[in-house]
C-alpha cells in the first residue's frame, strides 16, 4: 500500500510501479478482512471504537499502523481527561513522525494502557487487541451512529489507497 | 463574507516567510503556532540560527542522545521538540519548513513516508545537475552522507514537514552527540564525521535558497509575508510543546543514567 501512494506521489509509471497499483481483488479482499474487524465502529481518521457496556475501547486501526511505520513513542491522556468527537487524545511517534491521534467519540478517559510507555510496538504488531490506547466511558453514545462498521472502513481503506 | 483562496491556476497558495537567524525555539513555536491555528500553506526559510542549540523530539532521551557533561559544562541549550529526530544546529544550518493542509495536494497521503517522498521532489530539483542527490529512508544525502535532516508533525487536517539542513557545521559539535542507538542502515555504525556532509562544498549558500524558492514554485503559487504577517494575534490561546529544558532536567538524566548503570552492574555481579 505505502509503494503504491509513493509511486503515486512521485508520478511515477513504470512497469513495477503499476503492478504494485494493479493489487488482484482477491489479494486487497483478504488484505482488508484481516485487518479490519467486524464489531468494531471506525472514524476516518483511522481509529476503531469497541463499545462494550459502559466502556469503550479506542485505538489506531491496522490500516494506520501499516502507513505509520514502527511505533517508538506513545503518548496519552490522563484517566478523567475529556475527549471529544474527531478532537485530538494523544500522540504516536514513528519514523520521526508525530501524528496525532483523535477519539471517535466523546467522554471521559477511564483507563489508559500503560503497557505502550514500555512497549509502544504493541500498535504495530496488535492494533486491535494489546495495542489498545485508552478507554472511555461515552457521555454521547449516539455519536458511535456516525462512525463506520467494518465493511464501509473496508471499502474507505480501499478507495483511499487506491486514489494515492 | 469572503471566502479565502487557496488554489490559483490550479496550483495551492502558500505563504512564503523567509526569515534570517531567527532562534531555533522561535521557529518551532512559529510552526506549531502555524500547524494548530492557520488555514493556510506556509514554506517558511530561516537561514541559520544565531545560538548553537541541540534540539531533541519528543521522546528522545538526553542521556542516550547526548553527552550530557559536556551539554551542561559548555552551557549548551537543549530544545525538545513537538517532532521526532535530534540535531545540534547553528549559523551553519539553514531551515526550511513546510506547514500543509492535507487537501493541498489530495494524492498525496498524509503518513510519514508518502511526505517524505513528495518533499524530495522538490530538493531533487534543486540539486539537478549539482550533486548526487537522493532520499536515504529518512535523510537527504549526497552520494551516502547526509546533508539534511527530517522530522515531522501530523494532524487529523494538516503536516508539517521540516528540515534541518548541514551548509557547514563546527567539527567540534560533534561531540555533544552520541552515536544513536536507531540509527538507519545506510549509516552502517559511522561516526557523525564520517556519515555527515557540508552543503557549502558542493552550492553557495544564497544560491540554495533561490533554488529553493524556485521548486516550491513548481508545487505552489508563492506569496511572499512580512514576518508581522505570522504574528500571533493577542487574541490567540495557544500554547506551544516546544520547549527549553531545564538544567536541573538535564542533571537528572544523568542521575538516572548513572543509577540505572550502577543497578545493571551489581544485578550482573549477584548472579
């Protein structure tokens, strides 16, 4: 995916650089399911929500850790901070990198995974599971309305990488 | 009301600010300021810094970045930065920074990568014809020894892209340096001499500059602002990330540095 937006943004058309364009449906289709889960709620920021009961799960999905780079430096909010929809929680750091990392959904940051200050590859290598970043308790769970499910991020991951 | 422009000819506006030995801390709270509260493009250039100053990211470590006794004996300022990397910089570098809204170039993704790429396009340009120029992971090079720099900072909306580059440098900056533990395979365990270049043996100094104006051109329709223009309006809340550590920061780290050390030393006798 990064070889074909650096082909795109160099302008570059080779015979290398348009098979890495031309990814076979079949390849791009099992790519995208195993890497965006079903049950989970996703911004197009490339973050992914898990509603569970009062709490709610955030992190940065495995399409964003893939573009990203290796994960060196995380940084995040204290438990009983605010977050609000599309607003800015945190901080990763990769390839000398800052991006930003913005909450789904508003509310109240309840716990945040510590195991990222010691080990930050954590996003890399398990994005949905120990890579998780914060929780939060939703003081508007109607907002989880307005994010994608898990085949309309698939088709956004698509249609994102393709036009790059 | 009037809507702001921000293409013409097809091409997206940008304000260009050039700026002469601006200090360093200046700089970086002026490309913050410009990241979180403006809505247009900047490529802002400050040719050289007046105070010798290490600057470090976000997450880098003094103690195992840099030679922190020296640091503290020869008085050097020490910058942490809201990007990555970790440079000592002086009248010999000259900056150019470049603060983006992502939809200025809509195929261009914002990611590290993608970025770095686009903005090696234009230094491409610059070196044509001059020097072995290419894009060595994260560095700008001639042949294999870099010349620049890079480090960046991404928004749910914009980027900053910006780069510290070596016109000349004092041999004996060096050594505030250590060796990085990442270090990028093309480095090969080098030491900085051996692994870094002067741009002055290879362009002069204006003529960089306006060569760089020139290829910014070819991405941008340039507006040159008076540097009244960046100012912050009284108005404004914002606060920076950048900041100046403290020397009792840096005495720490030391202490740290030498605790852990010592730690390490008896648990190794023990077993």
């Amino acid at each position: 995916m990064w070889a074909s937006s650096t082909a795109n943004a160099l302008k570059i058309s080779t015979a290398a650089s348009n098979s890495a364009f031309v990814i076979s449906p079949a390849f791009s289709l099992s790519r995208c399911f195993s890497s965006v889960l079903e049950g989970f709620k996703y911004a197009n920021s490339h973050e992914w929500v898990k509603h569970d009961g009062p709490v709610a799960t955030i992190g940065i999905t495995d399409h964003a850790q893939d573009h990203l780079g290796e994960v060196v430096f995380v940084e995040l909010p204290e438990a009983g901070k605010p977050v609000t929809q599309g607003g800015s929680f945190g901080s990763v750091e990769s390839v000398k990198a800052t991006s930003d990392v913005n909450s789904p959904i508003s509310g109240e940051v309840v716990e945040v995974n510590t195991k990222l200050s010691e080990t930050p590859g954590l996003i890399n290598t398990s994005p949905y599971e120990d890579g998780w970043m914060i929780k939060v308790k939703p003081s508007n769970p109607s907002e989880l309305e307005s994010l994608m499910g898990a085949k309309e991020y698939t088709k956004f991951c698509e249609e994102e990488d393709a036009s790059h | 009301m009037a809507v702001p422009q921000t293409r013409s000819m097809g091409l997206p506006l940008i304000n260009l600010l050039r700026l002469k030995g601006a200090p360093i801390l200046q700089q970086l709270h002026l490309e913050e300021r410009l990241l979180r509260t403006s809505y247009d493009n900047w490529c802002i250039i400050n040719d050289g810094t007046t105070k010798r100053t290490v600057v470090m990211g976000v997450s880098g470590k003094a103690e195992e970045l840099l030679e922190i006794d020296s640091v503290l004996r020869d008085e050097i300022p020490v910058i942490r930065r809201f990007t990555g990397g970790t440079v000592i910089v002086d009248q010999g570098t000259i900056f150019v920074t470049f603060v983006c809204n992502k939809d200025a170039f809509p195929d261009l993704q914002s990611y590290p990568q993608p970025i770095m790429s686009w903005s090696s396009l234009i230094y491409k340009k610059v070196f044509q014809g001059i020097g072995d120029f290419s894009l060595r992971e994260n560095d700008y090079v001639l042949g294999n020894r870099k010349f620049g720099g890079n480090a960046q900072s991404i928004t749910k909306t914009r980027w900053v892209h910006h780069t510290s580059f070596l016109w000349d440098y004092e041999v004996s900056n060096m050594g505030y340096l250590k060796l990085p533990k990442r270090a990028p395979d093309y480095r090969q365990a080098r030491d900085h001499l051996d692994f870094i270049c002067r741009m002055k043996d290879h362009i002069p100094r204006s003529n960089f500059i306006e060569r760089t104006i020139d290829a910014v051109g070819s991405h941008f329709v340039l507006r040159s602002v008076d540097p009244e223009a960046s100012q912050s309006p009284l108005s404004s809340k914002f606060e920076p990330s950048s900041r100046l550590l403290k020397r009792e920061e840096l005495e720490e780290a030391i202490f740290n540095s030498r605790s852990r050390g010592a730690c390490a030393a008896s648990a190794s006798q023990a077993s």
